[in-house]
C-alpha cells in the first residue's frame, strides 16, 4: 500500500488530496500509466509528465525512479522561485 498525495491543481483535476493505493506498479512511470486507467480525471491530470515533478518519501525522483520500499508519492507542478 502506498499512500499518494496531490497537490495544487492536480489534487483540483482529481478532486481528492490524498489516497492510499495497491499497485504492482515497479516505477513511478508504472504507478501513472495505473491510475491514468482508472478514470478521466486522472487521465487528465496526467495527461503531460512534463508539467508534473513527483517525490518518493518527501524525495525528489524522476518518474522512472522504482517503488520499492517507498511509502509515500506526492505529485505537484514544478515550483516557481519568487
């Protein structure tokens, strides 16, 4: 089980903050290609990768980062400095 955070306007497009997920997913890229088949608004919400950054255990990764072991993924927009 692996608890998945969204944030800013991925957490609007799926309309949740939070869920806990059961995945056979190895990678993060994995774990996306999963819950884009779930519905549209996921399928919308990660509909183009490169407008997303996504952290493992409050980590920075790539999405072809693997998922063993880690207990939390959290999905946000790239931030901007200011």
């Amino acid at each position: 089980m692996i608890d998945i955070l969204y944030f800013a306007w991925v957490r609007e497009r799926i309309g949740i903050p939070r869920e806990a997920v059961e995945t056979q997913a190895a990678t993060v890229a994995e774990l996306v290609g999963e819950l884009r088949a779930r519905e549209e608004r996921y399928a919308a919400a990660f509909s183009d990768l490169s407008a997303l950054r996504v952290a493992l255990d409050q980590d920075l990764a790539d999405f072809d980062a693997p998922l063993a072991g880690v207990r939390e993924v959290a999905f946000f927009p790239p931030m901007t400095g200011g």
